[in-house]
C-alpha cells in the first residue's frame, strides 16, 4: 500500500477561558486514554477541510465547547510512525457547552498556565503555550 504524498495535517486550538470562579486564566488540556496523554485538543483534518475550520471542529469534538478563534499558534511538527504530521494551532475562547466523556477523550481539565505546563505529556506542546502567553491572547482576533 502506497502512504499519501506530504505529511498528515492536523488542526488544533489552545482553548481557554476565565475562571468562573475567580476570574483567572484557565487552559484546557484533553486526556485520550488511547494514548494516555494530555494534550491541547487537535485532530486530522478532513479532505479539503479549512485548517481553521478543522480546529473549530476538533475542538467542539473533543471537549464539547463552542469556541471564537483569536491569534493563530506555532504549527507544530513531527512524525507519528515514520510519517510527518503538521497541527496548525490557534489560541480560542471557550464560548459555550460542556463535556461528555468519549472513546477518544475520556476526561478534560481546565487548569493554570503553570498547571497546563506540568500536565501537558509532549514537551513540544509547550510552544503553543508560550506562544499563546506571549502573543497577547486572550483577545486577539484570528487571522
């Protein structure tokens, strides 16, 4: 069996809101008991399907949130079984919804930068982080 041309696309967003308790930033990190990680909620895009809209997707997929995209991410790249895979990452406003426990994502957290940081399983995920603290999200518009 041949494997496609170019590397696999994936889209995803660092998901955020304020605490409904104090105020404070909260990220949210997904747990995908297949791969027992924590991870910003991303996913393949599907033929011909917008990055954009794909992490929209995913996102809504993933933890059950609406969400308004703001400032576009690093992309992150790397192999998963010998084949390049690209995310492209967005940092987006949790808008509405709740979480319904899935195969593919069996609980969600919603922590601080400084939790997000400790909990996230791939150290690469910690550039979208930083990017997403540094680039003056929340509040900036997608692009």
């Amino acid at each position: 069996m041949t494997r496609p041309a170019g590397p696999v696309a994936a889209a995803g967003c660092v998901l955020w809101r304020r605490s409904p308790y104090d105020g404070e930033l909260e990220i949210c990190l997904v747990h995908r008991p297949r791969y027992d990680d924590w991870s910003f909620p991303k996913g393949k895009l599907k033929r011909g399907e917008p990055a954009l809209a794909g992490a929209l997707r995913e996102v809504l997929e993933e933890t059950g949130h609406h969400c308004a995209p703001g400032a576009r991410l690093p992309t992150s790249r790397y192999e998963v079984e010998g084949r390049p895979k690209e995310v492209t990452y967005w940092a987006a406003e949790a808008t509405d919804g709740s979480f319904t426990p899935n195969d593919e994502v069996d609980r969600i957290v919603w922590l601080s930068p400084a939790a997000t940081r400790d909990r996230l399983t791939q150290p690469r995920d910690r550039v979208q982080l930083d990017a997403f603290l540094t680039s003056g999200a929340p509040g900036r518009t997608a692009r």
